[in-house]
C-alpha cells in the first residue's frame, strides 16, 4: 500500500470543516484532520505540501455532449456573436482557414440580437459551396447551407423545415444526421479528448454523456465509452422502449449505463421547439408553432418507465416546457399506480432540465424518487425580467423558471450540469448561478449548490454509497486542488437557510461566490487517486 498525506491546506469536509491535512491510500480517503496528527499517524506517507490551496471533491457533470463540446472547442466557436453579421464573418473566416467536408459551428444566439439570423442564401455566400451546419446555442434548431441541405433525402416534407430559415424538430434531426457524416474519425476522436481535457483541467472528474440517435449517433457514443482518459464517462442512451426485453437488449447494444438523458419529450424555449400548455408570448401567431414540439405523449413515456423499471435500468427524459412536465408526472403516476411507489424509486429515474415544474409536481416526483438533473447556468443566460425566458413566455411564467430552492423543498434530489456546449463547462460559475438567481426566493446556499454538483450528482449517476462526493474516511480519493482566495460560510440573501453560517453548524466554507469574487483555478484534478489533470 502507498500512501500520501496532504498538509497545510484546506480540506472541504463535512467531517472535519477545519481540517488542513487529509491522508490517501490506494486511491481511498484514510483520515481527514489536521497536520500534526496526520503526520504522526502516517509516518512514512509521502507528504504532498499544498501551500495553503483548497481541496474540494471533485466535480461531477451530469449533462454534457462531449463530442459536440469538443468541436466547439477544436472549431467554430459562436457563442458571443453579436449579430447577424458578426456570425457571418466567424463563418466566412473558418471557412477560409479550414478545407473540412463540413463546417461546424455552434453557439449562436438570436435571441439578444438586433436582427434576425442569417439565412441559407448568407451561408451560401460566406462559404461557396460548402456543406454549413450551425447550431443554435440550445442545440435544438440549426442553421444549413443550400449543399448539406441538398444531402438531406425529403428535407422539405419533415416537420420543423423552413427554406431559408433555422430547421427545427424532425428537419433538424435530419439534417444533423448529414452533418454527423461528413465528420471524420479523427475529427471525432480530437474533439472527445479535448473536451475531457477541458473538463478535467476545470475540476470535473466525470460526466454524463447525453446521447441518442438524433444527438451524435451510435457510433459516436460507442467511441466515447470506449476512450481511455482518466475523466470518468456515465453513457445516457435516448431511445425510447415498450418491454423490459427491448430496454434489456438496448442496453446491452449500445453499451450505455442507463436509457434516458436527452430522450426528448419535447425541445427547447430558445427555439420555440419546447412544448407548452399556453402559447408562446412572443410569437406572431402565423407561422409560428405556438406551443412548440411534442415527441413522446403520455402513453410513450410511462411505456418506457414501465420497462426500464421492470428491467432494473433508470431512466430518463429531457423535458423543458410545461406541458412536457405534465405529461412526465402523469406518466409516472401511472407506472407508481401499477408497479408501487418504492419499485420506480429504487431506480433513482431522472429528468433533465425539468425547467418549469411546479412545486406539487416537484414533491410527486420527489415522493417518487426520481432526480432533477438541472443546469443553473440557464438561468444567468436567459433568466431575469428581460430575459430570453421573459421575453418567450412573459414575465410572470418566465419568473417561475429553475426554481431550485422550492424544488428542493419539497425533498426532490437536485443535480447539476451544465448541457456543454449549451452553456460551459466552468463548475464555480453553475454554483454562482445557483446562488444568486435571477428570481429571488429560487437559488439555493452554496452548501447546497455544491452538494447538487458533486454528491448529488453521483447519486443521480446510480452511485449511492453516501460517500461519493465527499471527502470522508472511507470515500474514493476523487479531490481537487484549488488557487483559491479567501473561504467563507454564507447563504443566499433571501434564504431561511440562516442555520447555515453559524460558527456552530460546523459547514465547511467555499470561495465567494458574488459576482466579481476571484474564481478559484484548478491545480490538480485526481480521480480514484490517479492524477487526470496538473496546471
């Protein structure tokens, strides 16, 4: 056995809140305490001096595209663009410096801009025949060259298309389908590696990989699993099921570890594609699709929670509207009344985004056992009486958005991601929107909002040890080392939660998380005591 003592640091620890030292054995937490019992109980460890850094769990992402993030990263990066002309020109400029079949890009956002979004005949003009694919920064409508297009058999017949315009829904998948093909395999590869590169240089010591097959192919996802790299990959498969054979068989297939994430009941609000009971504020009522996209009805999902339950899989679905967390709660309630409460919460089934239940909804499934897979940093982006939100559903729906304290209340599990590259990878920012969201009365303690990013999101990765995601004897040495400034012990303005910064509840503090606080920088990420990232 070899071990290895940590001292003169700051060890985040619900345990030992004080501690400075902590000591590592075989890839296991042995004692957590301070420096001088800890070098007398282990005396012949290797001493790892941390020169006063922060040492927190590490990260755990649970909704992240890996492949996709990491051609946003290797490639076109639109996110910032400020108009219609300014995306223009990052694509004519990439255009110009790479001969690839395909120009991919994401990260546009029309929803702050002056003008509209480019249309076919402006990407045919700023990259000559090439093939252009474009994602929205939801993922959930893409903008298409007149080449790619023309690969894509019956196009113009599939719900969602337009012939100048983003392609939305069945179009969008199509043509994503096109696009996904003219990648290369080493175009592939490069971007799964940066993107866990980048994950782990960020403090992130696993993922959930959001898969399907209108997301990034079998393929795809199959090379993922199969990577080699020291960042941990939880495989989602959406693709829905009616048996417990199929779920069993699909499992098996794919090689995922659970058939859900982005099996989507409905889209997204940026693209008006997320599916709503009353209709969108700001459409014009013509063309538009005034309560956006139903994939699955009610029929559809409680089928495949009745299978995977029945197979002793979790499932999953992504649902963002309403209307679409209404047919979710209405399809588990049926499967509890048939299999019983306990049967479907021992599965620990999960919903992804879950951005507009409401608090009665939040404690059925809760009471149910299934988790809120959630991204906080949606609400800094969009939320806010100006926001995208406001501006797509009026304020008075848009303010009711992300609600995480009342969810929690009820005693629904939260966990959180990030859904690169819809928003980055960049933990400390999540916490920080977790914090101070937009609407008051709706962020979460930090306490809290950490737990949601580590132990909570292991546990909503199928991981129930109670020890995973923190830093206790007996845990997996899955750590972060932090430059980190001052530590503190707080709660968000309007909380209740007051309990939480006396001296005498014995929280472990983090970095400030109001806005301008330096954030912290990762030195060393270690997952299960192998180093998977050093500055």
């Amino acid at each position: 056995m070899s071990t290895q003592l940590l001292v003169d640091g700051r060890i985040y620890s619900p345990s030992n809140p004080d501690a400075t030292s902590m000591a590592v054995t075989d890839g296991v937490v042995v004692w957590v305490g301070e420096d001088r019992p800890g070098r007398a109980l282990h005396p012949d460890a290797e001493i790892v001096e941390l020169d006063g850094a922060f040492v927190t769990p590490g990260f755990v992402d649970t909704h992240v595209h890996t492949t996709a993030l990491g051609l946003q990263l290797t490639g076109l990066d639109l996110t910032g663009a400020r108009n219609r002309a300014d995306c223009l020109d990052r694509v004519r400029r990439f255009a110009a410096d790479h001969g690839d079949a395909i120009v991919w890009g994401h990260g546009w956002d029309d929803s702050a801009w002056p003008d509209a979004a480019p249309t076919t005949a402006d990407l045919d003009a700023a990259a000559p025949g090439r093939a252009v694919y474009l994602t929205r920064i939801d993922a959930h409508s893409a903008l298409c060259s007149t080449p790619l297009r023309q690969t894509a058999d019956g196009l113009a017949g599939t719900s969602g298309f337009s012939p100048d315009g983003p392609l939305t829904a069945a179009a969008h998948h199509l043509v994503r389908d096109r696009a996904r093909a003219l990648l290369t395999a080493d175009q592939r590869a490069t971007a799964r590696r940066a993107a866990l590169d980048h994950a782990a240089a960020r403090g992130i010591v696993a993922v959930h990989e959001c898969g399907g097959p209108d997301i990034g192919g079998l393929g795809d996802f199959r090379e993922l699993l199969a990577l080699d790299h020291g960042v941990q990959v939880r495989g989602y498969w959406g693709q829905a099921v009616d048996t417990p054979e199929t779920a069993t068989e699909l499992l098996a297939a794919t090689g995922a570890h659970a058939l859900g994430g982005d099996l989507f009941v409905d889209g997204a609000l940026g693209s008006r594609t997320a599916a709503l009971i009353e209709p969108y504020h700001d459409c014009d009522g013509s063309s538009m699709n005034l309560r956006g996209t139903s994939y699955l009805d009610v029929d559809a999902v409680a089928a495949h929670v009745r299978a995977c339950t029945l197979a002793g899989i979790q499932s999953g679905f992504h649902v963002i509207g309403d209307a679409a967390v209404a047919t979710a709660v209405a399809a588990f309630d049926r499967v509890v009344a048939e299999l019983g409460g306990p049967t479907v919460a021992a599965l620990g089934h999960r919903l992804e985004h879950l951005e507009t239940v409401t608090v009665e909804q939040a404690a059925l499934l809760g009471s149910w056992g299934v988790i809120a897979s959630m991204q906080p940093v949606f609400d800094a982006l969009w939320g806010g009486p100006d926001g995208m939100y406001a501006r797509r559903l009026g304020a008075e729906r848009a303010a009711r958005m992300n609600a995480f304290a009342p969810i929690a209340s009820t005693g629904m599990s939260l966990a959180f991601g990030s859904d690169a590259p819809v928003t980055p990878l960049d933990p400390w920012a999540m916490l920080r929107a977790a914090v101070h969201h937009r609407t008051p009365g709706s962020g979460v303690s930090p306490r809290a909002a950490f737990s949601a990013a580590t132990r909570g999101a292991w546990r909503a990765g199928g991981v129930r040890d109670g020890m995973a995601g923190t830093l206790v004897p007996g845990a997996p040495a899955s750590y972060v080392i932090w430059d980190a400034d001052e530590l503190v012990v707080s709660a968000p303005k309007d909380s209740v939660q007051r309990w939480s910064t006396d001296p005498r509840s014995r929280v472990p503090a983090l970095p400030r998380l109001e806005d301008g606080a330096r954030t912290p920088v990762c030195l060393q990420s270690v997952h299960r005591g192998a180093v998977v990232h050093e500055a």
